[in-house]
C-alpha cells in the first residue's frame, strides 16, 4: 500500500472505498506498509503460529481476559479453555483450533461401554464447540453418541472388519468408521461408546471424538493419537465489541445453540480487496502488497486499478482478480501540485465528480457480471440443466415444477428483508413473498451448506426431489410451486399458509384461541391422513418418507386444517428398496430411537414422530421439557413412564381433560403407546393410525379400546399388544452401561 500524505487523497480515498473499488496512489515515494495484527507493541508470533487482535499475548494486548494467550517455550497456550494448545486463530471465520488430549477405549471384552468427557465450557466462557468446522468420528467397532447434558444430539455406529483398517477420509462410510455432524453449537459435551468384538474374537480399540474438519486426515495419516485438534468458535459480548473499532465494517452474527436458544456475536468483516491485515484494527486492512507495482503501472496510464475476490464451489476465496479499467483516473504522480487543489476548487470538483461516475459504473458493470457468472455456476451445479433435459424429454412430469429466478424471489421478499421472515428453523428461514402475478408464497433458504449436503446436489438428487414433491397434490400437504437454482442453496417456493405453526398454537402462552379437544383430533387426523397418502406414493408412484415430523413442520389455515410442510430431508423410496442407509436426520425430541442406533429408515420411523406429536397435542408439553425439579426431560419417555404407572390422564392438558371423556383420552393415549414402541415393527402404519383417529373423532371410544382400560390405569399389564416394560424404557436407546442379551 502507498504512503498518503495529503488530506485530500486521504478523502478520494474513503470515496473509493465506500464503493469497495481499490485504488492506489503513486507518490514519489513507494513504500510498502507492513499488515497489522495486533495493537502497537504486542508480540505478533509466538512460534510459527500468529496471534491477532481480538486475542493478544502480554498485558492489555487482547480485548479482553478470555482472550489473553500465554506463550511457553515458543508455544501459545489459552488459559481460558484448561490452558489447552492453540494451533491457529482463524478472523474470516472467527475460530480458534486448539489441540486437545485424545481419550479412547480399549479392552478385551465382548461388550464394553464407556463414558468419555469433552472438555466442559464455562457459562460465561466465550468459545463454543464449532458446528461447522468439526465433525464427530467413531473409528473401531462399535457405536457412539454425543450427548448434551445428557441429551443425545448426534451419534452413528460402524461395522466391524475382520480383514483391513480404516480407510481413507472419503471412505468413512460404517465400516470401522463413521462420521457426522453437530447439529447446533455447543457449550460442553459428553460421549457413550459402545464397543463390539472383531470375528476371530480379539479385542478391538475403538474411539470417539470431535475434530476439526480440515485436520482430519492429518491426524489420520500421522498416527498420533495423544491429541486432536477442534475448532472453537469465538463469541464478542457487547463490551468487548464496544471496545474494538473495525477497519471497515461490523456486522452483527446470530449463533444456533440447540432447542430453539441462539447467541448474538460481532464481528468485523474485510473489505473486498483486502486478505491480509487485521480488521478488528482501525488501521488493520491492509491491500495486497504485491499488488503496488502493477497499480502502479495501470495508475500510470491513466486507468483504475481493482481487485476482486474470485470465489470457488465452497463459496471461499481461490484468488484475487487483478484488473485496470482505462480512463479510470489521471496520474497523481505530482502530489505537491495537487495541493493547490484549494485555489481550483471547482476543476477539482468537477473532476472528482467525473471520476467517482466512473468508478461507480466500472464497479456496477463488473459486479454484475461476476453476480451473472456466479448465477450460472449455481445453476449448473444444483442440477438445473438436469431439470431442463427432464422438462423436454417428459413435459408432462417437469410441467408442474416452476423455475424461479433470484431476481423474481428478491422482488417478492424485498431483498429477503427481516420484515418479511416467517419463521427460522434448523435448516433454514422461510420468508413470506408477493410474485408479480399477485401469489402470496413462502420461501426457504437454507443456511450454510456443509458438504455431505453438497454432494447430494452435486449427485442431481435435489432435482428429483423436488419434482417428484411438486406432483403430491394433498389437501393436507402444503404444495411446492418450485425452486430456484441460482444460490448456493436452492430456494424452495411453496404455497403460503396463513395461521402460523401448530407448535405456536400449542406453546403460545398468549394464544387468544388455544386448541378445543375436538380441534386437536381433527388436527392429528389431518396429519395422520397426510402422511399415509405419502408412504403410499399415491400419485408419485414412489413411497415419500418426512424424515422431520414435529409440530413445527404443520401449518395451520384461517380454518384450522392443517398441512404438513418442510420437505428439505424427505427422502423417496423405490419399492423394490428394503432398506437404506443415511445420516442420522431429524430433530431431537422427535428422533426415533431404532433409527438413531440402526441409521435404516423406514416408515415406521415417521409413525414414531407423529406419536410425540399426538402426546404433543393431548399433554401441551414441548418434546424436551423441564419438569417441576428443573431436570430437562424427554416428552416421549415422560409420557411412556407414566403409561407404566397408570397415571397418564394426569399429564394430559386441562382443557383436554375438561373436554373429553375417560375412555376417549385412554383410547388416545393406547394409539400414541403404540405409535411409540421402541421396536419399529411393533407399530402401526400411518394408514392404521388415520383410520382409529377417524374412528376416536367420529364415534369417540371404539369397543376394542375399552378392553385396554386395565392396562392403562395400572390394574393390569398384559392386556395391550404393546412393548414389554424392558422394552419401553425412558430412555431412547439401551444405556450402554447395560449388558446386552443380543447375539
């Protein structure tokens, strides 16, 4: 970067600037300015690892204690987090990858389990377990979870091996290997590991742990398994943001912590042409340094000289385009004749005006371009010229599917304007929208997209996704219109459903018309209906499984009919398909537990999702909830116990008690029992379930329910055909501490 002595350069500056174009000024002299990491006198290194600004080494060097680093012997350490080693300090990103002690278990026993701790974050510590940048892996045989205090929020299992070790990163599948992701930011964690014999008989170590993405194979490959790195996410509280002043810009970033709670952070960002510096310094962003000679030479000629960032398929910098506009702007290589800028004020000014003009279209004219490119890179990689191909070798499957372009999405939202959000979920936010032709719609975007979601687009199954869901044509399914494939993420345009969620009209305390009995079966009838004309595959041919049935996922009309909604992890099935094998999906609370230990999907899993829906709608209570103890609980299994006890009409709600006879809620109460059987096979089909709601709302108590009155009242236990009392724990898995009887 040029040395600028003059106030007026100074102000052309800021002028370019505020239009993100980069502009460098010849002087005389041609002197490079060093980028800035940390504040004036603060050690900058501490071996080969670089500490920037919000962190520091040494008094008053960070922004604040949480962020003061220790440097021993040439090797920086964070006292916050248990003095554990810190590897890098990320600011585009804001993370911090430390090296943490690895913990694996390995004996000599059929069965074993054990408990592993993660490290535990202080409520007010500032960092967070990276949801993004790790991945949770279990390598041996066995099957693993994470847990949250004590509630599972991820887990998968591995197969064991006989011949062979664990392959590479790519080939991490399930055998002797597996990984997922988190599903939400963490503060602390726990892990269960099961581990399983090899065939021969021997003892198998097995493993289970969270690391960083990009340090996986590293770790792999050197064979060192004393530590492991993880990514920490740093969060600014409202005082250390006060305390720092950006180069360029803040913003302000919203952090998922898990059940519906998030935290607020700042955050500095760089401006366009910059990649070194620091921009939580005010004089932090710093230009590329090798750039000096060749704006120089383009200054020299008259023209204007711009960087811009080139983006790869991950949406992260490749390169910096270097390129020089002609008749960008005169030499200035004669500062001290343009300090009589002054006296010629209006040539001057003219000349600015002239300047900034062009400036600004060269900048308009290039963005758009990159913006028309970009569009089009998207579009080929989500599949669209697949959708085309389909659309003209078969008119009449593709002719209900419409394509949206961004252009058209961003009129209706208002750029997606926070006024017009609808509401924000674990995969994405949906948007309220006016087409042009008077359509009032809703449209999803999704968050971030992580790459096991990558390569499902890249493998065109988006595409036969949405055509397929765009020919379900169901009272009680909300319709999807189309899609656009000009963004990172596909956006989805479906109908639009006015009356807001089920779990608003539950859970909302000041909800002036809270659910009548009668409502609340026709509701569950509604959805029940719904999902059995999808496992059906009537009018699709193909089986549609939900894969996230909650109470959050059903619309409700101005007439309270309700339609299921958010098709963004369904899966279809093809007939001849037994089973199929997927990363865990879904929603805690509403996971069935067969599915979280098996990862094989099937229909039945959805019928256990629309159980805690029905226990839903008859208690009032979330799908985790904290009892009068305080202690956070499982709806399920809270319901499940009190079946056990014969005590369930007490945790029903007071209106449904007030409104309902005995036999009709102990007829509801032994449907959602079975729905809720730990064995998948046990349950009824989505198709049995509509047809005894039809029956409960119609005629109220059938005979046969009656028979089951006993069993629910605690006088006896044999009478319902459901799991025995081993079977229906609590718990949604086996505890790993038990001895198993399975061969």
């Amino acid at each position: 970067m040029l040395v600028v002595d003059h106030p007026f350069n100074l102000t052309k500056m800021k002028l370019f600037q505020a239009y993100h174009l980069l502009i460098f000024l010849l002087l005389k002299t041609t002197s490079a300015r060093d980028p800035k990491y940390t504040k004036p006198g603060c050690q900058v290194m501490c071996g080969d690892v670089r500490i920037p600004y919000p962190f520091g080494i040494g008094v008053n060097c960070s922004v604040s204690e949480w962020y003061n680093v220790d440097c021993n012997r040439s090797t920086p350490y964070l006292p916050a987090v248990n003095n554990v080693q810190v590897l890098k300090v990320d600011l585009e990103y804001q993370t911090v990858k430390v090296n943490v002690s690895m913990i694996f278990d390995c004996h000599n026993r059929v069965r074993t389990s054990s408990q592993i701790l993660g490290i535990e974050l202080g409520e007010s510590n500032p960092f967070l377990f990276s949801r993004i940048h790790n991945q949770f892996v279990v390598e041996g045989c066995g099957n693993a979870v994470i847990m949250d205090h004590g509630i599972t929020v991820a887990g998968c299992s591995t197969t064991c091996s006989n011949e062979g070790t664990v392959g590479e990163k790519d080939t991490c599948l399930g055998i002797t290997c597996c990984q997922t992701r988190l599903p939400y930011y963490l503060k602390t964690y726990s892990m269960d590991l099961t581990r399983l014999e090899r065939q021969g008989g021997d003892g198998a170590c097995g493993s289970a742990f969270l690391v960083d993405n990009d340090s996986y194979d590293e770790v792999r490959l050197s064979g060192d398994s004393t530590f492991i790195p993880i990514s920490l996410m740093w969060i600014l509280s409202e005082r250390e943001s006060s305390q720092i002043k950006c180069c360029n810009s803040g913003i302000k970033i919203k952090v998922d912590t898990g059940n519906g709670t998030s935290t607020t952070s700042s955050k500095c960002i760089f401006p366009i042409y910059v990649y070194e510096g620091n921009p939580y310094l005010s004089d932090g962003c710093d230009v590329p340094p090798q750039a000096t000679e060749e704006c120089a030479e383009c200054i020299n000629t008259g023209g204007l000289c711009e960087y811009h960032k080139v983006y790869d398929d991950y949406d992260r910098i490749s390169e910096y385009a270097f390129s020089c506009s002609p008749n960008g702007h005169p030499t200035l290589s004669r500062p001290r004749r343009l300090s009589l800028g002054a006296i010629l004020g209006p040539s001057i000014s003219i000349g600015v005006a002239f300047l900034l003009a062009i400036s600004y279209a060269s900048y308009k004219v290039i963005n758009e371009a990159i913006a028309r490119r970009r569009r089009m890179r998207y579009f080929k990689r989500n599949g669209g010229q697949l959708l085309e191909q389909q659309e003209k070798s078969d008119p009449s499957s593709v002719g209900k599917t419409m394509l949206f372009s961004l252009r058209e999405l961003e009129k209706a939202t208002d750029c997606f304007s926070e006024k017009r959000i609808l509401g924000v979920g674990g995969q994405g936010t949906v948007y309220k929208g006016m087409l042009l032709d008077g359509r009032t719609v809703a449209v999803k975007k999704s968050e971030r997209v992580v790459e096991s979601q990558q390569e499902k687009l890249i493998n065109n199954q988006f595409i036969n996704e949405v055509v397929i869901l765009s020919q379900v044509i169901h009272p009680n399914v909300v319709k999807l219109l189309g899609c656009c494939l000009e963004t990172k993420v596909p956006l989805l345009v479906s109908e639009f459903v006015s009356n807001g969620t089920l779990y608003d009209r539950i859970h909302k305390e000041a909800n002036e018309f809270p659910l009548s009995l009668k409502m609340r079966i026709q509701i569950a009838t509604e959805v029940a209906r719904a999902l059995a004309h999808l496992h059906s595959g009537s009018g699709t041919s193909i089986p549609i499984y939900h894969r996230d049935v909650k109470t959050s996922n059903i619309l409700l009309d101005d007439n309270n009919i309700a339609k299921i909604s958010d098709f963004g992890t369904s899966r279809n099935i093809s007939p001849d398909e037994t089973h199929l094998t997927t990363m865990v999906i879904g929603t805690v609370g509403y996971l069935d537990p067969e599915y979280l230990q098996t990862e094989h999907f099937n229909e039945k899993c959805d019928v256990y999702s629309f159980g805690v829906v029905l226990v839903e709608l008859l208690t009032g209570e979330k799908p985790i909830f904290q009892t009068t103890s305080g202690q956070k609980t499982q709806l399920a299994a809270h319901f499940i116990s009190a079946m056990e006890e014969g005590c369930v009409i007490s945790i029903f709600d007071k209106m449904v008690i007030n409104e309902g006879t005995t036999d009709e809620l102990l007829a509801l109460a032994n449907l959602a029992m079975r729905c809720l059987c730990i064995k998948g096979k046990d349950r009824p089909t989505m198709m049995e379930v509509e047809h005894e709601l039809e029956s409960i709302r119609t005629s109220h108590v059938p005979s046969r329910v009656e028979a089951n009155i006993d069993h629910v009242m605690g006088k006896g236990k044999q009478v319902l055909t459901m799991p025995t009392t081993a079977e229906s724990s609590s718990t949604p898995f086996k505890s790993f501490n038990e001895p198993s009887t399975s061969q």
